[in-house]
C-alpha cells in the first residue's frame, strides 16, 4: 500500500509538471506551424533554418519570443533584449554545460564538458601571453603557407579546407603542445580527424529517437572513431606528458610555454589527475579551436576573392604596420591593423557559423521579466543572424562592407572598443555573451589575422568563376558552412 502511494503521488506530480509545462509552452508563440506536422516540420528546418529564424525574428520582435520545431525538438527563440538577465541568472537556473551536453550527446560522445582548467589557462595564461607568442605563431603561420600553399607564380586551384585544416592544427599546436610536437603527422591527423569524429558521433546518435539511444550506440561506428582518435592521442601525447612530469623542476630557462605545461602546472590545484585527463584536454581544446577558426579564414578568403578591390587597402595596411615595427609582425602589429579587423567581423557577420547562439538549457523553471514563463528541460538560443541582418542595428544590412565596423570604430570615440571583431555585445552575438563567451576568441583573432596578413603579403587570390560570384554556403538546420568543394585559385606574387 505504502509503495503503491508513493507510485501514485509521484505519477500524479509528473503528470501534473507535464501539463503545467505545456501550458506555458502553447503560450509562447510559433513559427512555421502551418508548414504540417511535427516530423514534416523537423524536416522544413533542415533546409530552411535561416528563413524560419529571419520571419519568427522579425514577425515577434516586439514580444521578442517565439518557438519553432528544430532538427532536435522544440527550441524557444529569444529576443536579444533579454540577454542581460538571463546572463545574471545562476547556472542552475540557466545552463550552458547542459545545453553544451545535449548538443553534443556527451552521454555516447563522451566528450567531456567540465574541464574548467582549460577555461581558465586560456584566459589566465594563454590570453595575457598572446604578445609574448605572436613570433612564435607566426613562424607557424609561415611554415604552413610555404609547405601547404602552392608556390607557383602562375595561377594554381586547390581545395582550400583540408590545406587550412593541417594549417591550423600546426599553429594552434604550436601554442598547445609546443614546437616539438606541433608539426608532427600524427598530431596532425588527430587534432583534425577528432572534430569531425564527434560531429559525425553526435549526428548518428541525434538520426536515432532518445528512447533508442542508449541501445544502438554502442554499435555505431561513429561512436567507435571517436574512441579511436581518443587512443590515437593517448599513445601520442600520455609519454609526453609522462616526459615533461619526470623533468618538473629541472627544466630551467628550458620549460615549456605552451597549454599542455600552462595545465600541467594547474593540474593539482585543480584536481585534475593522471596523464591520460591531462593528454585528452588538447583534444579538447583542438575541438573548440581547430575547425571554427578554419571556417572563419575560409569565409574571409572567399569573401576577398569575390570582393577583390579589398586586397589591396588591406595589404596596404599591413606593409604600412610592418613598416613601423621593422619588418616583423608583433601584438603592436596587429592592433594596428583596424581594417582588417572590420573585415573580419563584417565576414563574420554576413557569413557566420551558424544562425544562432546562446544556447543555453532551463533547469528550473523561471519567468523573464515580460511575464513569460521558461518551464524547465527547454533549450533556448537566441537568433544571432537575423540580428547581424536587422536594419536598425546595421544600416543596408544585406550589403557587404568590409569598412563597416573600420568606420564605427572610429566614430563611436568612447565606444570603439564593441565593433572590434572579438566583441560582444547584443548585436554581435556570433562568439557567444557573457561569461560563457567564448574565451579563445583573442588567440582565433591573432591567428586569423596572422594568416590573413601574410597570405595578402604572398598571394594574389581569385574565385574560379567570377561571373558566379561569392561561393555559396551549405546551409544545414542551424549551420552555415563554406562550400569545400570548391577551388580558390592562388599566384604566388613576384619579389
């Protein structure tokens, strides 16, 4: 009797929760409704995000929420106008590390999401570090042009992606696991393979329905490479680990300065414990740093190679940096170059990662200040395109101007500092808001500029049709990728 009670009274409050939640949710209004039922509409949203984001944002701007069926459920899309209380809400209200679970299916990815020790080396030691270690990315930069780039005077097509993604995975390894090791093939071939293993991991779980994932997981093979990669770098980098902890105060002027020592250090202090955590967080942070830098320099580069009457004023102003600092790219350097970094931030803008940000799930319910109530288990994400295209925040908006934040720069005074490209604030959302923005957006901002700066300095650069115009993105559901099958075409300029 007594545990028939309990089953009741428990049943009864799930019951009860359901229907409350519910309720709150028909509240909040939706787009795309008309477009059939839930699965016909999981699919609409496959092909046609960005549009059903632009209408709901603009259709409900004044109320400021709307819900909409995405590829993985309901999701609430919120106004910007409320991002400054829901970035004061505690983390167990309001979740980015569980919408950060949910979105990469950590409970079959395994993929951790508490290595709080690399937040915290990325902005303790790594952002404060950046001017001491521009030489050291350059170099890298450097040697990746001259091994991966063509070096022909004559126009030469080539596959951009996979030659940026051995680019990047040497300077950011560079920074992350030092000279010695950065430019290792099978460092290499990890740091890429492993993003695009989870990727893939997380879509093959996400094709199941929740109900059968915890049973068809362990027999996916993208699961199983995930696993793979994650041995691949045990057996690379645990000796290297195990060699740097037998040199722990012997090193002299000799020590590392890199993450991998950076944490190390930190380990105790942050109980991080046995060699293999410590080798598995540059997997980690190679995930987070790798392919969405490689993105980024793949728009810029098809946005000048469309746009070619930007090459120059950019080159020109990085010969005129240059030339005040003897030849050499330091931090001084790249502060200097403002139109590069509006080019940056307007690439950014008109083609980004995807169409939204702030994801974040509601682990208790709460209501916003409009009255709306946010029951708990609901992701919400907040439309970052539709912003970075609203015309009262971004004059002419669908217009590329590669001079728009260069010029806000310099007539805000006071507020120049926002329209720098590794800002954020309610209209430039595309790193993410408050304290869970992302905190490697000034070591992407260095690399990117480095490797901008001196493929400008090297190479002409032209689409293979410029009567097509700009290479179009492939849009799937919330992301917004550049087309890598295409060719960009690269001449080696005459010294």
């Amino acid at each position: 009797m007594f545990w028939g009670s309990i089953f009741v009274v428990a049943a009864g409050s799930y019951f009860l929760s359901y229907v409350m939640n519910a309720q709150a949710m028909s509240k909040i209004p939706m787009i795309g409704k008309e477009m059939g039922n839930q699965r016909q509409r999981e699919k609409i949203f496959l092909g046609r995000a960005k549009m059903l984001l632009q209408q709901g944002y603009h259709k409900f701007k004044k109320n400021g929420i709307f819900r909409i069926t995405t590829a993985e459920g309901t999701r609430v899309i919120i106004n910007r106008k409320f991002l400054d209380e829901i970035r004061d809400m505690s983390d167990d209200i309001i979740s980015f590390e569980s919408a950060l679970e949910e979105t990469l299916e950590t409970k079959y990815t395994t993929i951790p999401t508490d290595e709080y020790l690399i937040n915290h080396c990325v902005k303790a030691d790594l952002t404060p570090g950046l001017a001491r270690l521009t030489d050291a990315i350059d170099e890298e930069v450097k040697h990746g042009i001259s091994t991966e780039l063509p070096q022909s005077t004559d126009w030469t097509a080539i596959k951009l992606s996979p030659k940026l993604l051995r680019m990047v995975a040497m300077i950011s390894g560079r920074v992350f696991i030092g000279p010695d090791n950065c430019r290792n093939e099978s460092w290499i071939k990890i740091a890429v393979d492993y993003t695009l293993n989870v990727f893939t991991g997380q879509r093959a779980i996400k094709a199941w329905r929740p109900i059968w994932r915890p049973f068809v997981y362990r027999f996916l093979p993208e699961i199983r490479e995930i696993h793979a990669r994650r041995e691949d770098a045990r057996k690379l980098l645990v000796p290297i680990v195990q060699q740097r902890e037998a040199m722990k105060g012997k090193w002299g002027d000799n020590k590392p300065d890199d993450m991998m020592q950076w944490m190390m250090d930190k380990a105790d202090a942050w109980n991080v414990k046995g060699d293999e955590r410590q080798a598995f967080q540059q997997l980690t942070l190679s995930m987070a740093a790798i392919h969405t830098t490689v993105m980024s320099v793949t728009q810029a580069l098809y946005d000048l190679a469309a746009m070619p009457q930007y090459i120059q004023p950019l080159r020109d102003e990085v010969k005129e940096a240059l030339s005040q600092s003897g030849g050499k790219f330091d931090r001084n350097v790249l502060s200097k170059l403002h139109l590069m970094d509006s080019f940056m931030k307007e690439s950014q803008r008109y083609n980004p990662p995807g169409f939204t940000s702030f994801r974040r799930k509601v682990r208790r319910g709460v209501s916003l200040s409009d009255g709306t109530y946010l029951p708990a288990g609901v992701t919400i994400e907040v439309p970052s395109h539709a912003i970075a295209r609203d015309p009262e925040l971004y004059p002419d908006p669908e217009k590329f101007d590669a001079y728009r934040f260069y010029n806000m720069r310099k007539e805000g005074h006071k507020d120049a500092d926002r329209h720098q490209f590794v800002a954020v604030t309610p209209a430039s959302l595309h790193f993410g808001y408050g304290k869970h923005a992302c905190p490697g957006r000034f070591f992407a901002a260095s690399e990117i500029k480095l490797i901008l700066a001196n493929m400008l300095l090297q190479y002409d650069i032209k689409v293979d049709k410029p009567e097509e115009g700009r290479y179009k993105n492939i849009e799937f559901a919330h992301q917004n990728i550049p087309d890598p099958r295409r060719d960009l075409l690269f001449r080696k300029l005459r010294t």
